[in-house]
C-alpha cells in the first residue's frame, strides 16, 4: 500500500475519525479484514456478516498493531467511522490504484478458469517487474479493492481476478482499478441459474472489455463464439488465442501423457515454442493460452512464456490437485467449485490419469443453476455414470437429480452388460455429507485405484480427499 495518513484516508472515504485517532498517524498496509492478519501499520475492515461482527474484533487488531479501524459505528480505539465499509474499501482502492501511474493492470474474467490463468499472468509478469496479484480467488466487491490496496510505488502489475453474480459487478470492480489489458476466457455456464442464460453471463463479462481504453488489449478466446463476438463491444486492440488457425496465439500439436497433462507448440505472429504443462488436465490448454496471449502483448519473448508455462504449478488449492498415497491410490481434488462445464473437463482428466485403473467419484449436485437445475444435475449424473468408473459416491441432500441421472445410465450400462469400470454401470450409493463421503470410499479402495473429488464450493468436498489423504477434516 502506498502509505497514507488517516485524515487522507478520512478524506477519500468521506469517513470521520473517532476514538481519539491521530489525524497524523500513517498506514502503510496491509489493509486486512481478519483481525489475525493485523500487523504493525495495518488497517483493519470491520465487516458485519451474516455470523460473525467485524467490529468485536476491533480491540484484537488495534494490539496486534493496526494503526486504525475502519468501521460503521465507533469502536474503542482509533476508528474512521464510514456509512458502508464495502463502499468505503472501493473508494480507498481506487484512490490507490490512481496513484499507481506506473503500474499496468490486467483483468482476467470468464465462467471458468479465472484464477488458474491469473497464476500464470503473474507468473509471466513477474519476469519482467514486480506484481501483484490475488491469493486464490479474491475476485469480488471485498477480496477485490483488498487485493489492490496490496500494491505500492514498486508495483509494475496488477493482475487481477474479476467475478460477476449481477449485470453491473464487473463494471464496478472495473471502475476501481481501470484495466489495460482485459482477457476474457468463455461463457459457460456457471451461475447460469443467477443470470438466467448464456447471454446474460455474456453481457457480464464483456463489461471487462468495455472498460479497456482505447489504447488497451482485448485478449480473446476465439474458439467461444460469445467470448470472440465482444470484439465489437471495445475500441481496444483485440488479440485472439485458441486452438484454431485464425487464433494469433495459438496451440498447435497438442498432446496428453498418461497423468492427464498437456504439451502442446505454443504459436505466435513472432515465433513458435514447445510447452509441457505441469498443470492436470486438456482444459490447461486455454488458460496457458490466455495467459501467453496477454504476456506476449507485454512484450515477453515466446521463448520466455513457454518455459514459464512449462515451469507453473497449481498456486491455488483445490484445483485439479493429483497427490498419489503411498500405497498407490490416486486422489484428484478439484472440489473448489463446479458446474457442468468443469465437472465434464474433470471427468475427462480422471479418464486420461485413471486409464487402466479402477476410478472413483464424489460428487454432489450443481447449484445456481436456476430452472433448470433439474435436467442439468441430471444430466451430471448421467456423465459420471458413463465415465467408466468402478463406483459413485454422490453426496449431500440435495442429490435427487444427479442419482436419478446415474442410475437411469446405470441401468442401461447393465442391460448391455459388462463389470463395473469396464463398460458396466458403476456402484453407486448416497451419503449425507463430506465425512461420510470419504468412510464410504475407505471401504472400496484398494492400491491403484483413482479417485476425482468434484463439487460445489459450499459442499465442503475439500474435506473428503483431506479425509482419503489422512488429514483430519477442517
């Protein structure tokens, strides 16, 4: 953060100081808003949530040494005293990001794969200045501004992670730290349900290019008709990747080993390189390509962002994680989040990692997938019956559709006949929850087997492959 006195940040928040706060006093960062993260020179963001009051943890951070806290009814100790700290945290940022005049910031949006491709932007950008951007997904109207306010003087790049649950999110995040560079990656169908179509999460996401300058790049995926067509909606440069010829960064030869990773010819107007993905998956293609595509248009060799890409490995949890035990049982841990666009990607890697083994599967149903929630975790089911595997484990109480799915191809599979994992229907059962996800498939795994752990982030899935890796639940 680029250090400020508490009447500046008063100021520029609109906010009054209480608590006897010394106008004089100076923040230098971080700004945080879990009073366990206060440190020296902080500032700490009371929040009221839905269960825990931001403002009960006041006196904690003033001692761990926030200079002040910033908060909607005074508290005991130096205080700025603000209507709406989530408004109040936009403002502090975007006076920030104003004065980072050397800084270029880049924004990555789309239905899927945002926070892999920003892990590798930042990866790129690091070779070339210092950057900044979020830890896991920090990609909303808190996690964002936070993620800002981390840079300073120094900071070269901000690449940053934007997120939409409403027509208009992605403009306001936007208007906080205007980007230069916007890449968007697909239009699927996550949060479909909220948006009510395709289209309206097209609309969404596109506010990201509408928000570039004329002097910007609009980095696009030429291989999503709804992503490609947002060209008209930007006076922007616009830069195409994908897997097609007319794509300026593009993949070319692509091939998958036996653990589901990815080489492919990285090709560009100035060159072509080979990259070997560590990183799980077919799906990794596109986002290495997003994020070469922006890093080219930065300047960098393509020589240099191969061998970055080739060089990454998953930053944030939960994402296509591969941890083989030590009796050979395979775990993939993809349970962050989901939706029937992700769930067939990963379904697809357990088929290349778990070729010629028995396979597995947790999953639980898909939310926020409006009217038709029904026939898509259906249709969900339907996929995770078909994929070969030995044995389903669906989870949760919600799970009517994705087991009528499952069974319905279950009993198809049996009538043309065949064992379970080899062109048979799968074991199946239902379980109410995570732990007991993980005491079911204890009994059914044996040395070599692979097991894919996918859902919905508020399913807390996570715990299910903690629980198979021998961790204790969180």
């Amino acid at each position: 953060m680029i250090p400020l006195p508490l009447a500046r940040i008063a100021e520029i928040t609109s906010g009054a100081l209480s608590g006897m706060a010394d106008p004089r006093a100076v923040v230098r960062g971080p700004v945080v808003i879990d009073s366990r993260e206060a440190a020296p020179g902080s500032l700490f963001v009371a929040y009221t949530g839905a269960r825990v009051d931001g403002h009960d943890f006041a006196a904690q951070a003033l001692r761990a040494g926030a200079v002040a806290v910033l908060a909607s009814r005074p508290v005991e100790g130096p205080a700025i005293i603000v209507p709406d700290a989530t408004a109040a945290l936009a403002e502090l940022a975007t006076a920030q990001a104003a004065a980072l005049t050397a800084a270029t910031v880049i924004g990555v949006t789309g239905s899927a794969g945002k926070t892999t491709t920003k892990d590798l932007l930042a990866r790129l950008t690091a070779r070339i200045g210092p950057t900044i951007a979020p830890a896991g997904n920090h990609n909303n109207e808190i996690g964002h501004p936070l993620t800002v306010l981390k840079a300073d003087a120094a900071t070269r790049y901000l690449v940053l992670e934007l997120s939409a649950r409403t027509i208009g999110n992605i403009a306001d995040l936007a208007r906080i730290a205007p980007p230069r560079i916007g890449v968007v990656l697909n239009v699927g169908t996550a949060h479909i349900g909220v948006f009510g179509g395709k289209e309206a999460i097209a609309k969404a996401k596109g506010e990201l290019v509408e928000a570039l300058p004329g002097d910007g790049v609009a980095v696009l995926n030429a291989d999503d008709p709804l992503v490609r067509a947002m060209a008209s909606r930007t006076s922007a440069r616009v830069t195409l990747f994908g897997r097609g010829e007319d794509a300026a960064i593009r993949a070319e030869e692509i091939t998958v080993d036996e653990r589901g990773r990815a080489a492919f010819t990285l090709r560009t107007p100035s060159g072509a390189a080979p990259v070997r993905l560590r990183l799980y998956g077919a799906h990794a293609v596109d986002n290495a390509l997003a994020a070469a595509a922006a890093g080219y248009e930065l300047g960098l060799p393509v020589a240099t962002i191969a061998e970055e890409l080739s060089q990454a490995e998953p930053r944030s949890r939960w994402r296509m994680e591969v941890t083989d035990r030590p009796d050979g049982v395979t775990i993939v841990n993809d349970a962050y989040n989901a939706n029937p666009d992700s769930m067939r990607a990963a379904f697809e890697a357990l088929g290349t990692l778990g070729r010629g083994r028995r396979r597995f599967a947790v999953i639980a149903a898909l939310r926020e997938l409006g009217e038709d929630s029904q026939a898509l975790n259906t249709e969900v089911g339907r996929l995770a019956a078909t994929s070969g595997l030995a044995g389903l484990v669906v989870a949760g109480s919600d799970a009517a559709p994705v087991l009528e799915g499952a069974h319905e191809e279950a009993r198809r599979l049996a009538a043309a006949g065949g064992p379970p994992g080899a062109g048979g229907p799968p074991l199946i059962t239902h379980v109410p929850d995570a732990q007991a996800a993980a005491a079911e498939l204890g009994r059914w795994l044996r040395p070599g087997d692979v097991v894919l752990v996918k859902g919905p982030r508020a399913m807390g899935l996570e715990r299910t492959a903690e629980l198979l890796l021998g961790g204790a639940a969180q």
